[in-house]
C-alpha cells in the first residue's frame, strides 16, 4: 500500500515551503527522500496545490485523483512510494463540494493508498479572518474519514513531525 500525504493550507500559507523542507525537492516530479530507517523511499512530489492546477476544467476532480497529476508530470503508480501533495484549504469548503478534502480521502484510498493529512494551523503571514472556520470544517472533513490531523506551524521546521507520524518507513 502507498501513502498519500496532503499538507493542506490556506494560500500563500507555506504548503511548498514545508514540502520542501520535507522531501529537500525543489521541483515537482520523483525523487528519494530521506526516510525514517535507512531503507530507500520514493516520493511523487508535487508543489502546486490540486486547485491551482485546473479545477474550471474538471481536470484535476477527485474522481481523476491522482491519476490525472500521474498523466500530467509523466509519472507511473510504481515508480513512487507515497505522494506528497499540497490542498488549499478553500477547496470544495464553501464553493464546488466535490472537490473538498473528504472526497480526495476517499478517491486515495479507493486507489489503495492509506491517507495521511497535516493541517498547517499556523501560517507565514498570519491567518486569514476566516481562517478558523476553514481549520474547523477541515478537521471536521478529516475525522469523519476516519484521518486525525497533524497540526503543523509553517513558522517551524516541521519536517520530522511530519516524517515520524507519516512516512510508511
């Protein structure tokens, strides 16, 4: 089974930044990552957030989940241990409900993939006013699919919080 990680954010919040640390990947695509044993991981990396990929043209729904970001970066289901994607949090929260973070939960798993979510509570520029609302209906979202959050603070380097309660090993 693969591991899919969403690190989900509000905009400009630092999703890629944590990604980045995380994986030590500047560009999208496949690439070793450090792992919590000293066995090789593989990670399918991505840095942009599903909806900035192209949701007006349903290219990227959940029912495409993540066949359609396999198509698109060149990429095979087994050249990659777990993907690593970043989710605005605004996604499918007050607007378009297909495309809400539950609905990717179930479209990774129904591909076999056993999902993990980290929810940056804390971001660079401060919280949007909304902020709260969007933290509580994603959480929400998560635990009815049976997915605790991670809390991450995008102030931080979070990367070993997220490697040692995420990473399959």
């Amino acid at each position: 089974m693969k591991t899919c990680i969403f690190i989900v954010g509000d905009r400009s919040s630092g999703k890629s930044t944590i990604i980045k640390r995380l994986t030590k990947c500047n560009e999208e695509g496949v690439w070793d990552v450090q792992s919590k044993s000293s066995e090789p991981l593989t990670a399918f990396v991505l840095l942009s957030a599903i909806a900035e990929r192209g949701l007006k043209k349903k290219k990227h729904y959940p029912y495409n989940f993540p066949s359609s970001l396999e198509e698109e970066k060149g990429v095979k289901r087994e050249d990659y241990d777990m993907l690593i994607c970043p989710f605005e949090i605004r996604t499918g929260l007050w607007k378009n409900k297909d495309c809400s973070i539950d609905k990717y939960i179930q479209k990774a798993r129904d591909e076999d993939f056993e999902v993990k979510v980290a929810i940056i509570e804390q971001s660079y520029g401060g919280n949007a006013h909304d902020l709260p609302q969007k933290l509580e209906k994603t959480k929400e979202m998560c635990i009815r699919e049976g997915v605790t959050p991670l809390p991450l603070d995008a102030n931080q380097d979070e990367s070993r919080k997220i490697r040692e309660n995420f990473y399959p090993r």
